[in-house]
C-alpha cells in the first residue's frame, strides 16, 4: 500500500509569499502530524489532527501558519508572508486508528525561502 | 516545562562494537516511549515502542530499556554495522495524548 506522500518535495519562494505544502496520509489513519526539522535539527511539532476533533494547534510558531484538514484525509499546512527563518524541512506523519501508537512519516517538503 | 535529552554530541564506534545511546525526560509521565531512525533526507522511520510497565524490548540486534523511576531509557544496537550509521530519535508520550515530542536526536557513526 501507498505510504504517506508530501507535495512538493521542494519549494522555494521570496519573502514574503505565501507557500502551501500538502501532505496525503495513509488511508483510514485518523492521525495527521506536521512537523519542522531546520538543517541538523530535531523535529519541532507544529500541529496535530485527531479524527473530527479540534486540532492541536499549540507547536504553530505565529499566526502565519495554518493547517487544514478536509474530509479526515489530505492535510495542506500554509505559510503566510514567509520569512527566511520559515526555511526548513516540513514533516507530515500519520497514525492509525487507537492502540497503534507508530507514526508513518512522508519524505517531507523542503521550503527554502529567500 | 517537558524536556527530553538526548546525547548531543555525535556517537562514533567500531563495526561489531554495542552502541548505547541514552534519552532521558523530565516532567513526563510516559505511558510508553518510541524510538526512530532517521536517515539523511528522509523522514523518520519507527524502531520500537516500550511500555512503562516493561523494563526492556528486544527487536533483533536492538534492545531498549525503560526506567520511569530514573527517567531514562536506552536504547542499544549490538553487533553494530555500519548501515546502523543514522540519527536515532526517541519520544516519550504521555497516557492519553497523541500530541508526540521527539528528542533532538542522537546521530551514531558506525565505523567499518
């Protein structure tokens, strides 16, 4: 089956735009994640989605992220106004459903904003 | 506030040797801990998962321990080989909650 699938793979803009990175997870997990990980750094949680409850939203840096997610599947995480700082790598996970703890990670979107 | 540790500085060992790496967390109440691999540009891939009430997991050539009273587990890959060269990363999680924090990350060289 297909695993998690991030698009784009790259991404490089000018201050200031705006980018939308999306992320497909596997079908039927209830659990979607985004994460940054900036050159040699470890993984910083930006958000969290758990089936139809509210999202955790608590790892967002500033009110230029977002993220949706429609219809329990596809995710797209915006950045509005992008800063230089916004360059990273952009992790998208997902989970299954209760008791299955492992998070299936996509290969990531790298955002370089100049 | 949460923390998790994990050794900052690069580990290097030999082919063949145990590698032991340490992630350590304070302010959790972890219900179980996770530990990943992750190789350079790629995402992370799932090891292991232990339980708060099992002191150790064996998985072929890597074994992990958990120590809720020190507040520790290791995480050790016997017989090294270079291919076990990655970042290794670990994740305690508390009962309950499916907001999951990583530790910034061990990175292991193994030498042949």
């Amino acid at each position: 089956g297909a695993g998690v699938s991030q698009s784009p793979s790259n991404k490089v803009t000018e201050k200031g735009k705006d980018v939308e990175l999306r992320c497909d997870p596997i079908s039927g997990h209830t659990a979607l994640y985004w994460y940054r990980q900036s050159l040699g750094q470890g993984l910083e949680f930006l958000i969290y989605f758990q089936g139809n409850s509210a999202p955790d939203k608590s790892g967002l840096p500033s009110d230029r992220f977002s993220a949706e997610r429609t219809g329990g599947s596809v995710s797209t995480l915006t950045i509005q106004r992008t800063q230089q700082e916004d360059s990273a790598v952009y992790l998208c996970a997902s989970r299954g459903t209760s008791g299955s703890y492992e998070q299936f990670f996509g290969p990531g979107t790298r955002l370089t904003v100049l | 506030s949460q923390k998790i540790e994990q050794n900052s500085e690069a580990l290097n060992i030999q082919e063949g040797k145990t590698a032991t790496l340490t992630c350590n967390y304070t302010n959790y109440s972890p219900a179980y801990l996770q530990w990943y691999r992750q190789d350079p540009g790629r995402g992370p891939v799932f090891l292991l998962l232990i339980r708060e009430n099992e002191k150790e997991k064996r998985k072929e050539r890597l074994k992990v321990t958990f120590d809720t009273t020190l507040k520790q587990s290791l995480f050790h890959i016997t017989a090294s080989q270079p291919a076990d060269s990655a970042t290794y990363l670990c994740a305690p999680e508390n009962t309950g909650g499916f907001k999951t924090i990583f530790g910034a990350g061990t990175r292991l060289f193994v030498k042949a």
